[in-house]
C-alpha cells in the first residue's frame, strides 16, 4: 500500500466528520472560535485514535475476528442507521437555541469515526507490514 492510497483512505474516512463539525459549527452563533477549537479537537482525535484501536483489536483478536468481522461492521451500521431514522422521526418542540454539549460532541465524534474504526480492524488482517515504509 502507497502512501496516496492511505492519503485518500485518510481522506475518504474524514469527510463525513468534516460535514457534521461544519453543520455544527453553522448552528452555533455564540462562541464561535471556541467550539472551532472543540470540534477540530475531538473529530481529528477520533479519526486518529479510532483506526488505532481497530488495529490493535484487529491484531490481538485476529483468529476470533475473521468470522464475524462482517456482522460487526453489520451490527454497528444497523444501529447507527436505526438511531438516525428514530431522530428524524421525533417530533421537537420549537426552534431552540444550540449549544455544544460534551454528550453531544462525544457522540457524534463517535459516530463519524466508526467507518474509521472499521478500517483499522481490516488493516489488521493485511499480512503485509505495510506502516513500516513510512517509519
């Protein structure tokens, strides 16, 4: 693997952060340059410590991985797929005014780096060393 093909995988996973914290960041009208810095600090974190953790379950659990693999990726989209249709079908109350919570931001962090995540743990079954080019 080259160093463009982990550039645009790089840049693949990250667009979807990329659209939220700009969705985000157009809501809330107070405070702007502080929750610039909290949303470029927790999605970039995510999007770093994500396929980390992916790797190191991928490598330790590689055996007991390799025939569910799929029904967890199945099972993580299901519920983030579930979790979006319930939220747009909930009825709100009013406009009311946005702020940017810890709850809130963890969650979406967490929710736009699962696809992170589960490229990390695929990189884990390459037998191929291929992070030792850029060493």
């Amino acid at each position: 693997m080259d160093a463009l093909t982990i550039v645009l995988i790089a840049v693949g996973l990250a667009m979807d952060a990329f659209a939220v914290s700009i969705a985000k960041g157009i809501v809330i009208k107070n405070q702007r340059q502080k929750t610039a810095l909290l949303l470029a600090s927790f999605f970039g974190g995510f999007q770093m410590l994500m396929p980390t953790i992916g790797w190191l379950v991928g490598t330790s659990l590689e055996t007991v991985i390799m025939g569910i693999d799929h029904w967890i990726a199945f099972g993580l989209l299901t519920f983030i797929g579930s979790k979006m249709i319930y939220d747009s079908i909930k009825k709100e109350e009013g406009e009311k005014e946005e702020s940017l919570r810890l709850h809130s931001l963890m969650t979406l962090a967490v929710a736009t780096s699962i696809d992170a995540l589960m490229v990390g743990l695929s990189f884990a079954f390459f037998k191929r060393r291929f992070w030792r080019r850029f060493l």
